[in-house]
C-alpha cells in the first residue's frame, strides 16, 4: 500500500507529535504531511521525509503558527493525496480535513474534537476577542463538514471517543496513545522519594496550575513546577518560597524530578493525559482531577488519587491525607506498562488493518 500520514504542524515534541513518530516506526515506508513544519525544534524527524503545505512559505509562519490556524482547512484541503490507498490522519484540527479519492481509505487517529471550536470552556483561545469569536464560528462550520470526510474514527481515549459521537456523530474505536516507558523506567528500581510534589505542564489556563499554587501555598509543603506559557508571571507573582519553577526541562530533568517527586499533581482535564502514565513508569502515584482522561489510566489507591471538585480546597483535603509509602513500585509500573510504546504499535495497526480490510470489503460489494 501507499500510506500518507498526516498530522497537524510539526513544530515540538509533544504527545501527538510522540505519537506521530510511533506512526512512522509502524508504517516505515509512509510520507509524512504537515502545515508547518520547523525542523530545527523536532530532530526526531531529521532523517525522514516532511512534505507540508503552501503556509511553510509564510514569513515567519513557524513563529507565529497560531496565526495561520483560520488559513489551514484550505492548507489541507490543497494537499494532493490522489496517489495513496490508505491516509491516516493525527490530529486536533484541521488535518482530518484532507480530501481523499472514493478508494483511498481515510482513517483519522483523534486526540480530541477541536477544543477550542467545540469546548470553550476548556480551551477558550478562539473566544477572549470579537474577531476570534466570528473565525470561530466560520471555522466551526467548517470543521463539522470535514469531521465527515474519513471513513473511519480512532479516538484516544474513552474520553475523546463520547466527544467523537457528541460533537462529530461519529463511532469510533479506541487506543490509547504511546508513553516511552523504557525511557521513563528507573533501572534501580524503586528510588527514595525527596519530599517534594511536582506540576509538569504548559502555563495556560486550562491546564491550572494556579490552582496548583494556590494550594500549595497553603500547605506550605514543597512544589515544583516544569513547564513555561503566558501565565508564567503571573504564577511567579503569586507562589510563595516553598514553590519552585525549573522551567522547560529536558528529557533527563524531567525523568529525575518524576522519580524523585512523592506525587505528581494533575489538575486539569486532558483528552488523554500523558503525564500520569510517564509519572507511573518511573513509579510515581498521581493526585488528579477526577475526571477526563485521567480516570482512564489512574487507578484510585492503587496508582494514585482523585479531587473533586476542581478547586485548590479539594485537592488540599487529598493531599493532607496522603501518604506516597502506600503505593507499589511494582504496581505503578505494571499500569504504566499497559500504555507502553509497543503496546500501541501492536493495537493501533491491528486496529487500522480491521479498518482498511472492511473498506476494502465494502467497495468490493
């Protein structure tokens, strides 16, 4: 078969990005589309081959990505697709937008509908203006048409799949999204934990780590932040000296503090949520938002524990009770193991392979 794969932008190593190279390993011989793609941020890709739309012509269209978002429908849409039998779409946006041939079967791996678009609430990035707000509603318009162009859903989550069938009126299967476990594996095996509880993600309002703060501040007990975004002032104007921001962390830092931490606090509410599952591998418990994604893969006094509701008093009332001795090493990694990058290659092509198998049965008849 002729495979393209088609993702979003291309522009850091987050968790569709994680899941875009697992993609190439199952699929070696696949071509890779993108919008923008800025290859200086993404070396894991030096060696393979990234066509990408006419934005990539933009002046300084990897700078200001975000910009070109109302222009991509079109970007995707112009993509010429016409010489391959299987497209696998990953993405949050608008790459499932892609117009295929009837025969050439389109599988679309979704990490959430667009959230910005249909759940403001969470993301409000397309509604803090006048202007935004009527992109938005052209853009929403837009993205419910293409959201009937593959033929077939996988959605990351249960989560993301009952979005997938409210939003969308689609069914979808479901796998869950890779976590390099082998990377996030202490070879010592269970490390002593230092006193401290850890944040890790970007500084924007949904992901709340001022809820964090505002908690911690309280407790007065250790907390450190990895991570950066607009609200990073804002954060630092208001954490008191027992709170600690270590920035954007490499790989290396960040595996040393998810070990070393007692618990990985997980405020917000994610499509899946990798953070959890990388805290896990390294034998770490969870204290999370009770709902979302993190419901799927934290498993309450066994791998951590939930809050609710989502306000710095709950999860205070958590934390005040916790005790990081209660949970097992072995059990943390054995859960973390069930999301493993093997794991996911093996579910996701048997799933694509089913896919493609009843395509092909359903133009033959």
């Amino acid at each position: 078969m002729n495979i393209a794969i088609v993702h979003d932008w291309l522009s850091e190593f987050a968790g569709a990005d994680k899941v875009l190279f697992q993609l190439k390993q199952i699929y070696p011989n696949a071509d890779i589309f993108t919008s923008i793609y800025d290859e200086r941020k993404v070396p894991q890709f030096e060696k393979y081959k990234v066509y990408t739309t006419y934005l990539q012509k933009f002046p300084l269209s990897k700078k200001l990505r975000s910009t070109m978002v109302p222009l991509m429908p079109l970007a995707f849409e112009q993509l010429d697709l016409s010489k391959y039998d299987l497209v696998i779409s990953n993405s949050t946006s608008a790459g499932k937008g892609v117009i295929t041939r009837p025969n050439t079967c389109h599988i679309s791996y979704c990490h959430t509908p667009t959230r910005y678009l249909w759940m403001p609430e969470m993301d409000e990035r397309a509604s803090t203006s006048w202007l935004r707000r009527r992109v938005n509603k052209t853009l929403k318009v837009w993205d419910l048409a293409a959201s009937a162009r593959p033929d077939y859903y996988i959605g990351n989550s249960i989560n993301v799949k009952d979005r997938i069938k409210k939003f969308y009126n689609r069914d979808a299967e479901v796998v869950y999204p890779p976590t390099d476990t082998s990377f996030y594996n202490s070879k010592e095996g269970e490390v002593k934990k230092a006193g401290f509880y850890l944040f890790v993600g970007r500084f924007v309002p949904y992901k709340k780590a001022d809820l964090v703060v505002e908690a911690f501040n309280k407790l007065e007990f250790e907390l450190r932040l990895i991570g950066t975004g607009h609200e990073e002032e804002k954060l630092k104007s208001i954490a008191k000296d027992n709170i600690k921001f270590l920035g954007r962390a490499s790989d290396e830092v960040l595996f040393e503090n998810l070990k070393s931490a007692s618990a990985v606090i997980f405020p917000s509410e994610e499509d899946f949520g990798i953070v959890p599952v990388e805290a896990m591998a390294c034998g770490t418990p969870v204290i999370a938002y009770g709902v979302g994604g993190a419901k799927e893969t934290v498993v309450e006094g066994i791998t951590g524990e939930f809050f609710t509701p989502q306000t710095p008093e709950a999860l205070i009332n958590v934390i005040k009770k916790f005790d990081p001795k209660k949970y097992k090493f072995e059990n943390l990694r054995s859960r973390a193991e069930e999301f493993s990058n093997e794991i996911f290659r093996k579910n996701f092509a048997s799933t694509v392979e089913k896919m493609y198998s009843q395509y092909q049965k359903d133009l033959n008849t």
